[in-house]
C-alpha cells in the first residue's frame, strides 16, 4: 500500500486544485496523495509575491501558510518567459497587462512587443516552481520548464492564459490544442510537480 500524505494547495482556486489532482492520480509514485485547498485561504494573511524569481515566491509563500497552517504546504508560482523581451512577462505573467487585465489583453499586449520579433527571437519557455513546506521549513523546492515559441496569432481553444498563442514544437500544436492529458504530460508545472513527489517520496 502506497503511503498516504495530505497536501494543502495555497490557493482558493478549484481549477488549480483540479489540476493538481489530475497530476497526482496519473504521477507513477509509490505516493498516494490527498491534496486540499488550504482552509479560510482567503481570510488568512496574504503572502505578496513579490520576488524576482518563481522559486523565491513559491517557497515564500509555502513557508508563510506553513506556518499558519498544521501538515504539509505545497505552494507554486509559474509564468512565460521571453529571453528577446528581457525575461518578461516572466514572474509578472499574471498582471502583465494590469491586475484586472483578461487573458486576451495579456495575449494582445505579448503579441505587440514581439511584433519585430522573428526566427530564435521568438523563442519562450513556461516555468513552473513547485514548494513544499511544514512549520516554517521547507522541505523541496523544484523548479521546471517547457521551451517553445510565441505564434503571431492565437490558434486553439483548451487549455488557459497564454497557451493559445505558445507553439509547442514536440507536438506540432499550441497549448491551447493539446489534450489535457498531453498537456499535463509536457507542461511546466506537470514535470515540476512530478519532481515535487519524487523528491517527497525519498523523504519518507
Ligand atoms: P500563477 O502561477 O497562478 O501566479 O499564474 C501565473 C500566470 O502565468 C497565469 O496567470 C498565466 O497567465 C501564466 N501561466 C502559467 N502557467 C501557464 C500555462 O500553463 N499556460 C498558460 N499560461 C500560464
């Protein structure tokens, strides 16, 4: 029987927390893992992701709720980075075109910098940093990408934030068009969590 461990997600987000779900039952781990949104995550003091890198405010933020909440906090942060932009939208990826911006705002925004973009200058990656901390310690931090290129124009309809545009060229598709099931496989935040757990099961 594999062991059981409970998880709490930082984040008030059903949709993330489906997701993560997914990527636990399909992980080949000798981990069963139980995965919960953090309790009262809303009315608890906010941690601000401020840090310039992914990994800083994942583990910040599973280090802050970890020390307002029993077990073990997981915590992420993830977002598109363009080298020929400098980087960005990079940890910005969320407001990159203002706190109340929507996703084709975001989409827009990226389409116009790059519009003298051509050829390796197109060229993008998504990152994701996965955290897990108990008691103010953190136990794992991993970090995990997946390079591609951004499209001219959006092109497909799954998927969320800037995977209509993010060409993935191991499939010949974009984000927006991979089955969940493929994107989970290839995806930033799948091969980080998937390093998550097997970073968790050579603890116990
Ligand atoms: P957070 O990790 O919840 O802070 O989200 C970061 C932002 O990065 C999201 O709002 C999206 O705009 C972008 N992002 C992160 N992962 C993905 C992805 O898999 N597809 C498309 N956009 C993503």
């Amino acid at each position: 029987m594999p062991a059981l461990v409970k998880l709490f997600l930082t984040s008030s987000n059903p949709g993330k927390l489906k997701e993560y779900r997914f990527l636990a039952d399909t992980a080949a781990n000798s981990v069963s893992i139980e995965l919960a949104l953090l309790p009262e995550f809303e009315s608890l003091p906010a941690f601000e992701e401020n840090a310039p890198t992914f990994a800083e405010n994942a583990a910040g933020k599973a280090l802050h709720y970890s020390r307002l909440q029993e077990g073990l906090v997981f915590a992420d942060d993830s977002g598109l980075v363009v080298p020929a932009l400098g980087g960005a939208p990079g940890v910005h990826s969320a407001r990159y075109a203002g706190v109340h911006a929507a996703n084709s705002e975001r989409i827009e925004k990226l389409l116009r910098e790059m519009l003298d973009k051509r050829g390796q200058d197109r060229a993008a990656y998504f990152v994701c940093a996965t955290a897990l901390a108990r008691k103010g310690r953190a136990l794992a931090v991993v970090t995990d990408r997946v390079d591609g290129e951004i499209l001219e124009s959006p092109r497909g309809a799954g998927g969320f934030g800037y995977d209509p545009v993010f060409y993935f060229p191991a499939l010949k598709k974009t984000f927006a068009e991979l089955l969940p099931e493929e994107k989970n496989l290839h995806s930033h935040r799948g091969k980080a969590f998937r390093k998550l757990l097997a970073a968790l099961s050579s603890m116990l």
